[in-house]
C-alpha cells in the first residue's frame, strides 16, 4: 500500500518547525462558499503541531505557505497560497497545537474597496490592473471569444475582487489555479477546452472492498435535472431607437425535458448584436451549468478544481469520458506525526468531487451590479481652454468628486447624454451644458455604467443671473457668449405691478414667421434703433392713427410711390420751407379752392376770389419778355432693401444623421498568453461638428497636402463616406497617415510608415489630437474631436491643414529651455529627447511640463551632471547620508580614518563612501559587493540602488521594445546616453515621487500637480524629500517654475 505523507512550509519558518496533523479544503471553478465562508477557487483549513511553542501570528499572517502531498516520497500535489488566518491552541506534552488558512493570493482584493472609472479598456486588460495594483503577476488569460472594449465600466462601492468577479462573470470567464513550488498562477478560461487536462486517464474502482494501489474513483453519480431551456435577452440603444436588440439562444442536449422552459431579461446590458449574441449564451449556459453533473469520490490529489480528466474502466461505457472538475473538497489526515499520540492510524487523503462533462462550459454565478441609490451631482469638463465640449448627439463629459483618479478634463467619463426639455425628430429645445456646469447625473435602471444628465444646479461660484431672493420673482432664460463677453437673454417678471417680458440680444435678433404676426399694445410703444432701420413690404400697409402723428426727420426725407399719392386732410396742410418749395407735374397742376386762391412773392400777389382775379404789384408785365423761375429738380434716394433672413430648410429636406448599423472592429493589446481582439464604437471625432457633405455633380477633392490629397480612399472618410482607421488596421492608407505623422515631427519607432496601425502609431495620434490646435486656413470648419487615438474626419482634415501649414510637433520648445537654463535650448539632443520621452511618460500638458523642467534643470545643475557627486567633504556627506552621521562622530576620536583620501584629508575616499553609504539597502548587497557606488545616482532625478536600475530597465525595454537594455549591467549608460538620463527622470517622476499617501499619488508626481497645480513646495517635496517647503534649493526651484510658468502664459 502506498505511503503518504503531508508537509507545509510557511516563508521565513524553518521547514522542521511544523507539522501536519490534517487538513480540509474545497477547491472551485471561480468563487464558492465553503464551511460559510467564501472560497475564492481554493481555501483550506490545515491543523499543524510544533515543538515550538512562541510561533506568532506575525509568523504566518500574510506569508506564502506551501502545501506537498508526497505519495512513497514522491511530490504528487502542491498547494501554494497565503495564510490568511492563523490560531494558536492548546500546548500538549510535547506540541502546541497551530491551524491556519490557506488561501490564493486573489483573496487580498477583496480587503480593497474602491469606486473609480475605466474607459474604453475590456474586461482582460481592466483584471490585469486590478491584480497588478495588488502585486499579483503571477495570472494568464486562455481565452476564446474576444472581449470588447466597454467604454465606460465602473467599480462602484464593491471591493475590487467583487467588481473582478462581477464582470468576469458578465463576459463568461471563470478562474482557476495551477499551483507550482513556489507560486500559484491565476488562469481566466471562457471554455471547457482551455482547461489543464491529466496526462494519464483516472480508473474507476467499481468492486469496492478491494485494494488497488493507483488513484481512483468511486461511487460516481450522474444527475440529469430539467433546468431553463432557452434564454431571451432584450436591449435598447439611442443609436438604433427602431432597432429591436433581441437575442434568442436554444440550449442543447435537451431532449429529456420540455422545450419551453424560457428564460426573458430586459436589459441586457449590451449594444450590439455581437455582445448581445454572446451574453445570450453566457446566460444560458450558468442556467444549464448544473442540468449534466455527477458527484462523486476519489483519492487522487491531482483532481482539483478546473482540471479535466479521462475516466476509465467504468461499467457503464457512457461514463468513460472526458470530465471537468468543477469542485473538489479534500480531507488529509496525518495522525502518526504526533508522538503522543502513539502513531496510531495511518496517513489517509480523500477527495468529493462535483464533474460535469468537459463538453460543457461551467459559467460563473452572476453577481448583482450595484446599484446608484440615487442623482449625483457631477461637473461638466473638457479639454484646456474649451467652454463648449460635446459630440454630435448633444453629448458631454463629466467628473464626479467622488472620482480620485481623472484629472477633470475631456477623458474623465464616456459621452454622456443629456436630457432636454423637449426632444422630437429634428424639433425640441436644446441647451448644451457648458464646461464648469454643476449637473444632476441619474442612472438608467440605476446602473452605474449607464449615466444621463436630467438636471443642472447653481452652487456658490456658478450663481444665478440675478441675486437672490431680491429677485424671486424673475424667470430667467439667459446664455452666455462663446469665446467672449456679453449674453442672450429672456426674463419674465412676474412681480404685482411690475410685470415684464425682458429681451436681450447680444449681438443680432431675427424672427421668422411663416404666416401672421399680431401685435396688440395697451398702452404705449416705445421703438429706438441706434443706427438705420430698414422695412420692407411685399404687399400693402394699411395704417391708422387715432390720434396724432409727428415725426421729426434731422436731414433729407425722401418718399418716392410708383402710382398715385393721395392725401386728405379734414381741416387745413400747412407747409413750410426754409428755402425752396417746388412742385412738378409731367402733364398738368390743377390748384383748386372753394373760396379763395392766393400766390404771394416778393410785395405782390394773385388773389382770386369771388369777386375777381386781384393782380397787385409795382409794376403789372404782360408779354414784356424776362423768363419763368425753374425750381429744383427732385433728388430722393431709393430705399434701400432690407437684409433678408436666411429661408429654414423645411425638416423633410434636412439631412438625417448617418449613424453606423453596427459597432467598428478595432484591435486590443496582447496580455498575456492572448491577443484580444475588441469592438469599440466609431471615433467622435468622425462626426462630430462636421456638417453633412452634399453630393455635387464635379466633387471637389477636400485634401489638399501632397501627401495625402491623391488618396481616393482618404478622400473618401474626408468625406464622412468611409470608417474611420485605428488600431488593428492595415492598409496603404495608415502608411500615408504614418508618413504624415513622421513629417509632422512624430516618433513612429524603428518600423516607421509600416502600414500597421500598432500602439506607437495610436499614441503619435493621441499626441496630435491633443496638440494641434486647427488654424482653419485650409479647412474653415472641423473639429479635431476626442482624443483617442483614432483617425476619423476630424483628425483627418487636421492632420492634411498641418501638412499645408508646416505645423511641426514640439511638445518642449528651445525657448522653454533657454527660460529656465540659459543656452540649454541650443543642446538638439537634449530637447530631441525631452519630445520623445515626455509624451510617453505623459508629461504633457503645460502645468506637468513646467514643473518637470524646472526641477529636472535645478537637479542636474542646468541640465550639467549628470552623475552623483564625487567629491563630497566630511560634513557635506554627513548632512546628505544619514548612515555617514556616525562615521563623521567617529571620526572626531580619530578611531578611524577609513573614508579620508590620502591627497585631500578634507574629502571622503572613492568609491568607499558610496559603497558604505547604499550598502544592503535598495537591493544593492553589502559594503563589500561594491553594489553602493555601481548603482550610485544618475540621470536627470537621480536614480540610487540595484532595484531602481532593475525597475528602469524592465519599464524601459516595455516601452521600447526596439531599444531593449539592461541597465543592472550597465548602469552607466544612464549618464553616457542624454536619452536614457531623460527617460530614467520621466520614470523616476511618474512612478518614485515621495507623498506616496498624498492624493493616493502612490509615487506619481503627474497626480501631485494635476491636485495642486501651483504647490512648488510640494512638487519639489515630492522629488528631493525632506519636510515640506525645506527641500534642497527650494527658492531655485520656484524662480525657475515661475519663469518656464510665465513663458507657456500660464
């Protein structure tokens, strides 16, 4: 009979210090429960004993414990994990008594709690950040179906292994372990056939009673159970309102039960068919997973939870198959390791194990999505300087406080959509809520992925139009003007007595009435116009007046009628001229009084009347010659016509906005043992503020630059009638894109213009978007759009004006240099490094960039040294080097004079102090390796120890995969190479910043300054420690911030 025999060893313990006295576990495919507790694909409960009696929880808690079942000596199953729990019990004669609990290092995320977004990142890559935070590298994906990109995903109020289990869950993956000496690798599958699988099939023991030495299986039950036999799941999308996103999945292997057995959910949480196809599935498999299952028993360590197997030998041919174990739970007993106890009984170990056949997909218990209690209040945001930032549909960004890790501009949150007052086909009231807006966020279905605006809120710096409660009783519409000063507004005072309708046009007011326009004014009308007015009337105007009319005209007044001017008067005209009255007929003046007429010039007069004609004068001329006086000829000027508001297009004939029948394929990174490719939805910039082309007889091409004017295919998305490109893609045309961004100034890496559309090529478009702002020399209306690495119309016509302008990409300029260190700007390598390895590092926007050059120029002495200083007096190294301090007070007895150079008593020896100073700490070995002044500090930021240089070179070779070093090895190449100093200063910044805790920056200094843009202090805190507003050169640092600082106009 075969021998068995447990061990365990616990990091840092002795292998001798422990032994088994039994224990229990259960093994799952994802999460179970085991004994009430949660079991997170293993946990096991080990019962020890040790001749030592003061083992502490320190001892165990926390630490890596290995399980090794050996059979005759032989290791024949492993369990690696991390003591979670760790109990101390009674101490016999010669034991005291230990148990602890063994569990995967995965279970430590669930003691991190969190609410944070995740943006256009699929369920793969959104894992592997949540288990690198924590540390874990030790996990792999063997996937088969591609997960999509999700664009807005969030963990809200769960813990991070709650939101890992639930959208593991959503997309169908499960997790297992496999377990070696010393790790264990979490492995995702999506199918059966992804599972490990035993080399040598597993007997069936059918005769029990007799002995058999080999692992076997016995009591094999096989279950068959009537579960849901179909799922439907509905959806909808804005996008495609008429479109019915149902999906329909029929499950197999169910001839035994009734076909209509359905399973109906609203939403499905999907937005395509793709998604919706597969959710479908998912779903109906985890009501099914337990329709086929069998229990049953066995002594075969190596069946554990996610591991398929070959039965044989069993009497019923149908159960000699491939099985999954889907749980497993162990019972080892080792009760001769006491010797109290007199050695009796013999080691034993048994397993109960839950199979199902390995055709079958296991899906994991979904989790409930937490749920949004209720609004929330959230702030408008977009890029720098921008007021109005929405896509095509009306969309904004938003940031929530309760949001730790966005930095409040265009990339805080998805497009979310806002509610108006009114919404029909092309009709409605619109009102785009503006960078800085405090809104109100509700949730559909109270999802948290699923946000939409249906409020807006004044608060203490965004307050009303007009002061409160003073003005109650208004009722406010009034906008403010874009890009300048001034507003549009319509107010209604509703005040007893003071009632009012107030209208304000900034700039210009036009109406537009298809039909009638009544006016009835009860009191007075009051019209001025401060420069000309200008009325047209196609027909008649009819006129009448009560009372008086007056009208006081300061120059000429013209009147000009085609046909015939009639005026009648009931009483008298008066007309009087300071000059000159004159009167011409074409044919005839007919002068008409029913009693008398009178013409009076110069002292003599015409009077007819009833009793004759009266000719009075000095003198009375008849046929005595002289000529008529002529009067002036008539000189009026034509109305001018008034300016004519353009003609509405009657809604039939709008263009409809062309939204795509489906989501656009693009490409994810590579994690791990797959490559993922994702479904993400089109670029914004392909639509937005771009107003629909018209087809025209001779199109004109819209390109223009040389380079890529001939391409028809580019003409074609300028033209909104082709997709927009981006990651994954391979064509001529990303050559041509790539051509244009090398041209510009960008760094494509050593493939250069290889028509392959990779990630060097998606972060030079995210660095173009984010850089060029449009000139519209050559295309006078586009928006550029998000930044998101993805060409679509916008980012075309930007890329082809950059081209006709000569636009070159320089994120750090000469002058930026020159500004903080004289002459710097002169160095081409120093700033050809700078614009390489800034963007990268995203150190990017003006305030990051200010802050990084300041103090990387005060660090390095003007951008001199390159090196740690090597020629450090006694005091100088004791005030720098706290482990020197000692040396120095040793010193003054004159016990020592180890570190005083023999040609300058007053400076310290070389290498030595390095070596005394850095030894046994950053990974460097002790004083005699020598560790301490190879890995002394260089770079523009310092970097100082082994495990920098170790850390430098793995972030290094990640980043630039044509450029690998090892720089553990070469560490001088850090001050040799101006882009190796400058990337190790990048890295240093982003990731080894002091104030760890502060803004949970976790070492980032990027995440300091976006919190406290203008704390010098703090910044430089962050880079060369010390208290707070103490650190070495402070004074240099902030002449130089405030100098780079003035120059970017900040």
């Amino acid at each position: 009979m075969a021998r068995l025999q447990f061990q365990l060893k616990v990091d840092g313990l002795e292998d001798e210090s422990l032994v088994v006295r039994g224990f229990e576990g259960q093994e799952s495919l994802s999460d179970s429960v085991w004994r009430s507790e949660p079991c997170y694909g293993f946990r096991y409960q080990v019962d020890l004993a040790s001749a030592l009696s003061n083992l502490t929880a320190e001892q165990f808690v926390d630490q890596t414990a290995h399980l090794t079942i050996l059979r005759d000596g032989q290791v024949v199953q492993q369990i690696n994990g991390i003591v979670r729990q760790f109990s101390k019990g009674d101490t016999g004669h010669r034991h005291t008594f230990y148990s602890l609990t063994l569990v995967p290092a995965l279970e430590r995320l669930s003691l991190r709690s969190n609410s944070r977004i995740f943006q256009q990142q699929s369920v793969p890559e959104i894992i592997s950040i949540l288990l690198q935070e924590m540390g874990i590298e030790d996990y792999a994906f063997a996937l088969k179906r591609e997960c999509a990109q999700r664009e807005f995903c969030v963990q809200y109020r769960e813990t991070d292994l709650q939101f890992l289990h639930r959208i593991a869950a959503e997309e169908g993956l499960v997790y297992s372990h496999l377990h070696e000496a010393q790790k264990h690798t979490l492995l995702f599958t999506d199918s059966s056939d992804s599972q490990p699988k035993l080399a040598k099939p597993v007997p069936y023991n059918a005769l029990a009673g007799g002995e058999i030495n080999l692992p076997y299986v016995v009591d094999l039950q096989f279950k068959t159970t009537a579960q849901v036999s179909h799922t439907e799941l509905k959806d909808y999308s804005f996008k495609k309102p008429a479109y019915g996103f149902t999906q329909r999945t029929q499950g197999k292997d169910i001839a035994y039960q009734q076909p209509n057995y359905e399973h109906f959910d609203a939403p499905g949480r999907y937005k395509d068919d793709a998604n919706g196809k597969a959710f479908s599935q998912i779903r109906l498999e985890y009501l099914r997973r337990d329709a086929l299952l069998a229990d049953a028993k066995s002594d075969e360590p190596l069946l554990l939870a996610g591991v398929r197997f070959d039965l044989q030998d069993h009497l019923d041919p149908a159960m000699n198959r491939d099985w999954l174990v889907v749980q497993a739970n162990h019972q080892g007993t080792q009760p001769q390791a006491l010797q109290e106890e007199g050695g009796s009984g013999a080691t034993t170990y048994s397993n109960q194990l839950k199979l199902i056949p390995a055709h079958i997909t296991w899906r994991a218990r979904p989790c409930a999505k937490p749920q949004v209690d209720g609004p929330m209040i959230a702030t408008v945001v977009g890029p720098q300087g921008e007021e109005i930032y929405c896509d095509n549909f009306g969309r904004v960004k938003v940031h929530f406080p309760w949001d730790r890790y966005s930095s409040s501009n265009e990339k805080s949150s998805c497009w979310v959509r806002v509610a108006q007052e009114w919404a029909g086909s092309q009709y409605g009231s619109m009102a785009i809520p503006r960078v800085g807006h405090e809104v109100i966020v509700s949730f559909l279905n109270g999802d948290p992925d699923q946000p939409i605006i249906t409020g807006r809120t004044y608060h203490a710096t965004n307050t009303a139009p007009y002061a409160l409660p003073d003005h109650k009783t208004k009722t406010v519409l009034r906008t403010e003007t874009h890009q300048g000063q001034g507003y549009n507004e319509l107010s209604f005072e509703d005040q007893a007595g003071s009632e009012q309708i107030l209208l304000h046009a900034q700039k210009d007011w036009d109406a537009l009435i298809e039909h009638d326009h009544t006016e009835v004014i009860r009191h007075d009308q009051h019209l001025t116009v401060d420069n000309d007015r200008f009325t047209r009337i196609q027909r008649n105007q009819h006129l009448t007046v009560e009372g008086e009319v007056r009208s006081k005209i300061a120059l000429d007044s013209s009147h000009e009628v085609g046909a015939s001017l009639q005026h009648k008067v009931g009483q008298r005209i008066a007309v009087e001229a300071g000059k000159e009255i004159s009167l011409k007929s074409g044919a005839k003046i007919v002068v008409e009084a029913g009693a008398e007429l009178t013409l009076k010039a110069g002292g003599s007069f015409v009077k007819v009347d009833a009793g004759g004609v009266h000719l009075v004068g000095p003198a009375i001329n008849l046929n005595a010659g002289g000529s008529a006086g002529s009067g002036s000829a008539y000189g009026g000027q034509l109305a001018a016509a008034p300016r004519m508001l353009a003609q509405a297009k009657p809604v039939a004939e709008l263009v409809q906005p062309d939204i795509a029948a489906s989501m656009q394929s693009g490409a994810a990174r590579v994690i791990d043992v797959a490559s993922l490719p994702t479904m993400i939805p089109s670029s914004a910039n392909n639509t937005a503020n771009d107003e629909p082309v018209a087809e025209e007889k001779t199109p004109e091409r819209i390109l223009k630059s040389d380079l890529l004017k001939p391409s028809d295919e580019l003409e074609k998305l300028a033209k909104r009638q082709a997709s927009a490109y981006r990651q994954g893609n391979h064509s001529d045309e990303v050559k041509l894109l790539q051509e244009a961004l090398i041209k510009l100034g960008f760094d494509l890496g050593k493939a250069g213009a290889d028509g392959d559309f990779g990630s060097k090529t998606k972060t030079a478009i995210e660095q173009f978007q984010k850089s060029y702002q449009p000139s519209h020399q050559t295309h006078p209306s586009y928006s550029i759009g998000a930044v998101d690495g993805i060409v679509g119309k916008g980012t075309l016509l930007a890329l082809d004006e950059a081209l006709m302008d000569g636009w070159v990409y320089l994120l750090i300029t000469k002058d930026m240099l020159n500004v903080v260190c004289p002459n710097s700007g002169n160095n081409k390598e120093l700033l050809d490094s700078l614009n390489k390895y800034c963007p990268m590092y995203e150190i990017d926007t003006p305030i990051r960039i200010a802050h990084f050059l300041s103090q990387i120029a005060h660090e390095s002495g003007c951008f001199s040294s390159l090196t740690e200083g090597s020629n450090y007096s006694h005091m100088a190294a004791k005030l720098k080097f706290s482990k020197y301090r000692t040396y120095v007070d040793s010193l003054k007895s004159g016990s020592t004079n180890k570190f005083i150079r023999e040609d300058n008593p007053a400076r310290c020896k070389q290498p030595d102090l390095f070596n005394f100073v850095y030894s046994s700490s950053n990974g460097n070995g002790d004083e005699k390796s020598g560790d301490g002044y190879k890995y002394r500090g260089r770079g523009l930021i310092q970097i100082t120890g082994k495990d920098k240089y170790s850390r430098f070179t793995s972030v290094h070779n990640s980043k630039n995969p044509d450029d690998t070093q090892n720089f553990v090895i070469n560490p001088d190449l850090v001050s040799e190479n101006l882009n190796y100093a400058v990337e190790s200063a990048c890295i240093y910044w982003r990731h080894w910043g002091a104030l760890s805790k502060k803004f949970n920056a976790n070492g980032d200094i990027n995440i300091l300054i976006d919190n406290a843009p203008n704390d010098v202090e703090l910044i430089s805190q962050a880079v060369n420690g010390g208290s707070y507003g103490h650190s070495n050169g402070l004074d240099d640092r902030i002449d130089k911030f405030n100098k780079i600082k003035n120059n970017l106009g900040l």
